[in-house]
C-alpha cells in the first residue's frame, strides 16, 4: 500500500465518488521509479501522459505543478515507486464530456517492490496466460486506467516462483506481459511485438528500441507468433520499475541468460535517465 | 450530481485512493430505475451483478445487504436513479487478485434526467458514431468499469438535439448505443446486434427480447450491418432508465415511429418490474 498520497496537491488518500476515474476508467497513469530523490525518466513519463491526454481529451495538468508535487513527494526518497493518475475530473452519471471539469492529479508513493520468486537477475519464470487481449487501435498503447485485461491475465496464477506472465492477442501475437513489455533476440536481432491494436508502448520499450543501435542490434517490431517466441536465442522482460528482467523459463521452453540481454542491461543501467528538467 | 450516497453502507461520497476501482476500473455497476419506492428490475440487475463478478472473480457482495442498502436510499423517492457500483475492494499497485481483499459497495442516488431534445416518445436523433469498438470478447456483455470506448464515442458531439450515438465495431458491424441497447423491426421480424465481441447485455434489452413473442414478432440476434440497419422499418434504443425511445433520424435517414415499437412500449410499461425479493 501506498506509504504517502497527494491529491490535488494535498496530503488526502481518498478521492470523490464522483470522480471518473473510478465512475468509468476515464483517465491515464505513469508508474515512476525514484532513485536517491531523483525521477527517472520523468521527461518520458510525462511525454506519454501528454501523448495519451491528447487522445482521451483529457486537459493536461500543468508539467511545471506535476514536477513541483512529484519532487516534494519524493524528498528524501533513496529508493520507491510514485504511481501518478490522472483522470477528467468529477462528472454526473453519463459518459458526456463534463463541462469545466478540473482534472484530479492523484500521485501515490510506494515502497520498493520486493519480489517472491528471488533475484530476478539470475533468470526469471515466465508463463504464457490463457487470457487474450482484445484489439482496440484507439486505446492501445497509451496507459489509460481501463485496465481490466491485465488483472484477468494476472489472475490465472498464484505460483510466486513465476514472475510474469506473457499475454497474446485473441488473434494469437504475442503481445506482452501483464506488467511489462517483451523483447527477444534471434541472431543479431531485437524483435519486439508490434502494438498498434494493444498493449502499452512502455518508457523502457523505447529506450531499449533506441538503444539497440549502440550494441549493434537490428530491430524488428513485428507481428511475433508464439513459435517465433519459442525460437528465441534469448529473451527478456522490462517496465520502469524492473529494468530488464532476463527470462530463463518460458513457457516450458529453458533459455540461458545471453550476452546481448547482459549487455542491455548494462548499458541501461549506465545512462541514469535522469531528465534535464527537474 | 448524486444527491446521496452509501459506501459500504455508510454514508460517504469519498472512497479510498487504494480503491481498484479506480486504479484499474476493476469493478461491475448496475443502474436501476426508482418508481415510487421501488427498484425495477432489481432482480434482473442482481442476476447480471452476479455473473459479471463471477466473469471478474469478484466477489459477490450478499443479495440481502445489497437490497436493504439499496432501500434505505431510495426511501420516499417517488423518481430517481440508483446507480450501484461494486469493485474488488482495495489493493497494492500490482494487478494480482489482492488476498482478503473486501468488496466495495458504492450505491449513489441521482436524480431522474432531464432530456434537453424534449419529449423523446416523440422520436429521437441518433448519429453514427465514428469511434469503432474493439473486440474483446472475455469482457464483452457485462457492466464492467472499463467504460472508456463509451466515453470516447459520446464525446463526439455536442449538439443537444442528438439524443443518443450509434457504435459499430472495428469490423463495421452495428452494436449499441453509447449508454442504451438498439433494435430494429423489419417486416415482421425484431432484430438485435449479437454481443459476443462487444457491447453490454442490457436488462431492457433482454426483456424485450423476451417480450417479442405477446406481439408475433420473430427475433434474431444477429451480425448487422449499417446497411440493414439503414434498411429498418421501425428502429427503437432501451435502456433501464429511458424504457423505449422510438427513433426518427439514423443518421440521414428519417422514420417514422412505427406501430411495433409503440406496442412493444406499453408492453414493457404494462409489466410494472418489480420484483418479488423487494
């Protein structure tokens, strides 16, 4: 549970009952790791809340007010996780857009996660979720709080030996984890499934996409077949908070952990992506 | 705006951030006419309540707590709205079924709507929409809290003539309404978008399905198409709250309010739905 909240910019753990998010999901979500009082990659955090403000037509709250309440959130943090909602505000009962409705900024700081199944890099267990994601172009990639389909798919295992779970499409691509995003490498390339009808474009994604280059990697972001998957050299999960988790059981299928995932997470790691403007 | 509220029995119009009803709309709701002291359909909207929370593995809040919060509220209210929303309870950040987790039960009171295109037995405006649904079909049916599709296709106009938008899937197919259930007569025949893949299975919608066969009406739930639909007799949209509003312009295309709907109208104000339990 969430050790301090601000709401508003005020010390308040509860919200209206009118309020969208909860009424209808109506509203978008970053999940921020916080190291030695310090936001990574808050610029990409907040460049994808803007990004999905945009779509939902939600009025972006201030980056200078999110920057201020984050960071006096966060003083004397060394290690945790601030977990930032926005949503369109206090509405009545309809779906209709509510007029001058203020958008509810709700940031939640958490302790840092600490993982049942040991050290996650020593190799992690993946399993693959009967769950399948439906299609939805207008709303994948961005991080709304309709997030129905990853608790599904979360709720198939109790196993707290397995780390994640891997989620295809209805259509049978594989798509990603219940929490993270998923790469693979076959030869000298970084595949990553393509997310135009779900999933979430992860800040860790892209930085691993743009990444690539300087470990000579090619990159493909493709439509991935699970028997593509199973034919991985290596593989790995990532999100903001984990980093890059290197999968060492996968499905039933044993992987070692490769040099070319070693080396990303090094190379991840040595960039502190700590963004310019705070 | 609700006029009153009961979280979990007690009266409050906030609820705790840690809710995942807000984090992740992970929850159900039901909105249930009042009439002079009584909830229609009460039974019907349990029924559905209990297969979405065995859907979502929530859960089920008990029938008789359910009924006597609900009745406390809607004392002396001659009209009104209760709108119910049941979530999983709070939780941590992680999408995991949270152990020992309580339900929450939100019960809200709101006054019964005003209609801004006036008197809808009159005939109502309805556009197409050009937000598409996407597929999904582990969700499709039940009244969850990922509300956001319906969300994003009413924002589309905002012209207080139109009473309600038309929703056809990323396949074309036609599917409902943005809050209300649609149908269509031709010939002698009732017909009704299938939900396997989307939409929500209202309790107006089912009883007018049921309702078919006192007026000689064949029904077919079936894939339609704009061009059938465009093709109707007769066209109406249901809901618990609006009953029956017959349609007069689809689109470009004008109807008249057809003889069918007019009695398939006072069939359904003919039952009074209240049910026994109450």
């Amino acid at each position: 549970m969430a050790i301090k909240f601000l709401f508003n910019g005020n010390s308040s753990h509860v919200i209206s009952a009118h309020d969208r998010g909860l009424q209808f999901g109506d509203g978008l979500f970053e999940t921020i790791a916080i190291k030695n009082e310090f936001l990574l990659c808050w610029d990409e955090h907040i460049k994808r809340l803007q990004l999905g403000c945009s779509r939902l037509k939600i009025p972006m709250p201030s980056e200078e007010t999110l920057t201020k309440e984050a960071r006096s959130l966060i003083s004397n943090v060394e290690r945790g996780v601030l977990k930032l909602i926005v949503t369109r505000g206090e509405g009545g009962r309809g779906y209709a857009l509510p007029l001058n409705a203020e958008t509810t900024r709700l940031m939640s700081l958490y302790p840092w996660p600490e993982y049942s199944f040991g050290n996650p890099d020593n190799g992690i267990k993946v399993r693959l979720c009967n769950y399948r994601y439906g299609h939805n172009p207008a709303l994948a990639g961005i991080k709304h709080l309709n997030r129905l389909e990853q608790v599904m798919a979360r709720s198939e295992w109790s196993d707290t030996t397995i780390a994640e779970g891997i989620i295809l499409d209805y259509e049978k691509n594989v798509i990603e984890g219940t929490m993270s995003n998923l790469f693979y490498i076959k030869n000298n390339t970084l595949y990553t499934p393509e997310l135009f009808a779900c999933g979430i474009n992860g800040i860790i994604r892209q930085k691993v996409i743009t990444l690539a280059a300087e470990l000579n990697l090619e990159v493909r972001i493709d439509k991935i077949s699970l028997q593509r998957l199973m034919d991985a050299d290596e593989a790995f999960m990532c999100n903001s908070i984990i980093g890059i988790w290197p999968i060492t059981l996968l499905g039933e299928k044993s992987l070692e952990i490769g040099e070319k995932t070693i080396r990303m997470k090094i190379l991840l790691q040595k960039y502190s992506f700590i963004s310019e403007s705070q």
